[in-house]
C-alpha cells in the first residue's frame, strides 16, 4: 500500500470505469491544435469528438454543454461508488452555489433565475425562494440557510463564510475513511485562504487547512518572504517557487495553473493500484480542469487574442 492510501477492492469496478473515462480526456496536443485553428467555428468542429456542439451555438450554450460534460460523468461515478460518502463533498461543493442564491434572494439583492439541479430539485429551490421559507429544505440545507442568514443580516459577508466553513467541516467529517480526500480537502481550506490573503480579506480565513489561521494574520506582518516560506513548510513547493512569483508580477493566470498542479500532485500515485477509491476523484478533477481549459480556449479565440497567447495560458494538463 502506498503512503496517504487505502486500497479498498470494492472499488475495483468503479476504478475500471474510470480508466475507460481516462482514455477519453482531450490530449495537451489536441489543444495546442485547436489554438491555431482561425476561428471558432474550427474549434467547435474538432470538438465534435468529445462534447456535442452545435455550430450554431454561442458561448452561453456551449458553457452548458460543457457543464453537463462533467455532471454526466459525476452522477455516473456516484452511482457506482460503494459509498455515497466518497463524492458527497463535490456535490455540496456545487449545492453551495444554490444555497448562496437563495441567501440573495432572501434578502431582497437579486432575484434567481435558476439553471442546474445538483442534489436537490430545482423546483424546490424556486418554491423556498419564492414562500422565503427556509423550512422547505431538508436538513442539513435548511439549518445551514438559516444560519447563514441570520449571520449575514449582523455583517455583509459573515453568512457567506459560514456556508464556507460549514462546507468544509460536514466534507471533511466524510473524508475520514478516505486519505487523500482529507488531504485534497485540507489543501483547498489553504487555496481558500491564501485568495483570501491576496484580497485582503482576513477576517475571511477558515480553520481545517495545513496552515492555521493564525499563520495567515501573522503574513500581513512578516510581509511576502514569510509567506514563500510558510508554503515550502507545508510541501506547497510549486505555488512558493512558481505560482507567487508570477502573481507578484500581475500573472494571476499562472497562479491558477500551479493551484491546479497542486492539487494533481497529490492524487499522482493512483494511476497506480486498482484499488484506492479516489482514484475516480483524480479523474473527477481532470475532467474539471479539462472544461477550464477548453472554456479559456473558446473565450480567447472569441476575443480575437493571439494563438500564442491563448497556448500560453493552457494547462497544466496530467492525460495518459
């Protein structure tokens, strides 16, 4: 058994799925194909393949047909999985997003035009939006929007980060019996805080990471070289040497591909055993990162930016 692993041969079907998935994700060389196409219309073309485009489309429709590329693979694998337990936390993480809709519609900012189903209904999303009836919610979502919403009337911003914090908490409490899901989930607690760092919000730093809240106050002191050396401390190598360096010189787009590299290296040693569960949960943010990319891809060629620097900007790319 490898380091930070647990084998479990009851994942031996779902693991075999996903080789299959695997097989079939877009490869780096596809892309940097697809950069030099001359338009839209090319790119689409090629992508007949893997995503149903239309031609006629726009980038709205595209955007959809994209998203339901990966909720198709999500619920496959769900559904295949001994236990619920193992994806739980990547639903909640897209339910986060409805139930922070329904915090604006309760207080009046906006009103929701709803567009995907995750775990629950649409149709009882729009109904408690409409009645301002949080009660309509199974639990644990209704204590969680009630929460929220009575933290968010005390202080813009507070109900938003217990979602937040409670997300983490309710994942992380799932995860016990899977090793890397624990690991992946602490490193997100740490990406979470360290945007947060980089906007300046410090009240909004979470527990649960490798790095403590307190460790992130105490950059604001020490300045940027503590920072660089708090995340080698913490095996977060590639963002210190990599990520950091580039934002400081206003290349956010390359922190972003370092987070992603992060968040590969720590699921690396599954393409090796049939057995570990997130195995598919490897995969699961392959295909994620894939989407991302073909995204950058079609809003670079829709603004007209150069092949080269829309081939600059892809990546990081971890493909068979």
């Amino acid at each position: 058994m490898m380091e930070n692993t647990s084998e479990n041969p009851d994942y031996a079907f779902l693991v075999g799925k996903v080789r299959v998935l695997e097989s079939r994700l877009i490869h780096p060389g596809v892309f940097y194909q697809l950069a030099e196409l001359k338009s839209v219309e090319e790119i689409i073309s090629h992508l007949s393949p893997y995503y149903p485009f239309t031609k006629e489309g726009r980038m709205k429709e595209w955007e959809e047909i994209l998203e339901e590329g990966y909720f198709s693979v999500l619920r496959e694998l769900s559904s295949l999985s001994p236990e619920e337990e193992l994806f739980l936390p990547f639903w909640w993480r897209w339910e986060l997003i409805n139930l922070n809709n329904l915090l604006d519609e309760f207080l009046g900012k906006r009103s929701i035009s709803w567009k995907r189903e995750y775990l629950l209904p649409l149709s009882l999303y729009e109904r408690v939006g409409k009645e301002k009836n949080f009660r309509l919610l199974p639990l644990p979502y209704s204590l969680w929007l009630r929460t929220a919403l009575g933290l968010e009337k005390e202080e813009e911003g507070k109900g938003r980060k217990y979602l937040e914090e409670v997300y983490f908490k309710e994942s992380l409490a799932l995860s016990q019996s899977f090793p890397l899901l624990e690991k992946y989930l602490k490193q997100e607690i740490d990406f979470y805080n360290l945007k947060c760092f980089l906007r300046g919000l410090e009240e909004g730093f979470l527990k649960g990471g490798k790095i403590s809240p307190r460790d992130w106050k105490e950059v604001k002191e020490k300045g940027w070289d503590y920072l660089i050396r708090l995340l080698k401390r913490n095996d977060y190598e590639t963002l210190a040497e990599e990520g950091l360096p580039a934002y400081k010189k206003n290349d956010v787009w390359r922190l972003e591909i370092n987070l992603w590299k992060e968040r590969f290296s720590i699921f690396s040693d599954t393409l090796y055993s049939p057995f570990i569960p997130e195995t598919s949960l490897f995969y699961l943010l392959r295909k994620e990162n894939e989407i991302r990319n073909l995204r950058w891809l079609l809003r670079g060629k829709i603004a007209g930016l150069p092949s080269k620097e829309i081939k600059e900007r892809l990546g990081p790319f971890y493909v068979l």
